[in-house]
C-alpha cells in the first residue's frame, strides 16, 4: 500500500506568521508531488506542484521536496485569515493517478 | 482557462435507485478523468480511471457493477452509483487530465457533487 502521510492538525498560526506543513510519502517512484488547498464542502484546488529536489516558489508559498528523505512541505508566509483550510499532500502513482494524503487543518488566526 | 464542471451539485435519492453524476471539461479536451469520493473529515480516495472509449480501471475495493462509469468523448464522462444505499453518500468529485500537457501531470478538479441517500 502506498502511503501518503500527514499530520492532521489542526495548525493554528498567528496572521502575518509563516505556517509550514509536511508530507511523507512511501513511494520512491513516485515522480509528481502536488499541494492543494480545500475549503470545507468544495473540491481541492491546486497551490502548486513540485518534481524536482529542492525549493520552488510562488508569490507567498514554497514548496520543499527532498526525494531522498521521501518528505515534501509546503511553506505559506504571511499568513492570512483566508489561508484557514485544509491542505492536501498529493503524490502521483500508477501513471497520473494521484494518491492523496488525509490533510492538515491549518487555522490562521487574526 | 481549464475548467471542470460536475452536474448535478447535489443530489438527494432512495435507497435503491440509481444517480447519475455528469463532468465535463468544458474549455479542453481530456483522454482521462478521475473519480474520487471524500467522506466527511477523511481525504479523498480514487475510485477509478476513465479513459476515453475504453473501459474504465476500478481502484481495489471500488465495485464495477455498482460504479459505472461511462467516458463516452473526449469532454464527457459519467458515474452511475446504481441501487445506490446510505452508505454510499459521499462528496463525489471528478477529475480531468489534459489531453495537451506538456510535461505537466496536473489535473483540473470538478467542484463536486454531494450524494445523500436516504
């Protein structure tokens, strides 16, 4: 079974604070690693995605992948209110197909 | 660009007969679609791949019979949850996968659809 873990929170972060957020994952094959923010009752929409080592960043977020340690994170700095969701850890297996992680709920607090 | 939509949103149905749930790529065309399922507080759990006129893959555990899934173009693929019962009520969410990518393997979510069975 290929797992995808995360810590599932809640991670409450003062506004302006940076929230920093952690995915392993099992599969050493695995080539494509995905974050996504889910609001509760909507479907995940994609922060960013990451397939080589290192850092890649976009405006306030940047994602961290060390192939080696099978460990990806996902930094957001100044944080804001409206960042209070759950963020998925997504990695790919079997082609395109994504495994998802159970989340964690980030709670940003004013 | 790269949207998805799912239809009907909601849904409400006996126990015992039979939903089906509609996405559509609506500005691309993708090979293959996804569905998911998310129960309440839990992450999101494939179910199948669809691809375009052929059969779909059923993830272990996922009952063909019961989950059709039909991917009859290029824009459209549809999931019947027949002789559906309460256990089934879910958050059912489709995926859509590109047919032009590049080297991305990203995929375009639906925003849904929210399956009670009463």
């Amino acid at each position: 079974q290929k797992e995808v873990e995360q810590n599932s929170g809640p991670l409450s972060v003062p506004e302006g604070a940076i929230a920093s957020l952690n995915c392993t994952y099992s599969d050493r094959g695995s080539q494509s690693f995905f974050w996504y923010r889910q609001y509760s009752g909507k479907s995940p929409e994609l922060i960013m995605f990451i397939y080589s080592n290192g850092d890649k960043e976009d405006g306030r977020f940047t994602a961290q992948l060390n192939k080696a340690s099978q460990y990806v994170s996902l930094l957001i700095r100044d944080s804001q209110p409206s960042d209070s969701a759950t963020y998925l850890c997504a990695v790919n297996y079997s082609g395109y197909a994504l495994n998802f992680g159970k989340g964690t709920s980030l709670l940003v607090t004013p | 660009g790269a949207v998805v939509s799912q239809h009907p949103s909601r849904v409400i149905c006996k126990s015992g007969t039979s939903v089906k749930i509609e996405c559509r790529s609506l500005d691309f065309q993708a090979t293959t679609m996804f569905w998911y399922r998310q129960f309440p507080k839990q992450s999101l759990m494939l179910m199948a791949t669809s691809n375009e006129g052929s059969k779909a893959t059923y993830e272990q555990g996922v009952e063909k019979d019961k989950f059709l899934i039909n991917h009859a173009s290029l824009t459209l693929s549809t999931l019947t949850v027949t002789s559906a019962h309460p256990e089934d009520s879910s958050f059912y969410i489709c995926s859509a996968l590109p047919l032009e990518r590049g080297h991305t393997y990203e995929q375009y979510f639906g925003p849904g659809t929210r399956l009670t069975v009463t």
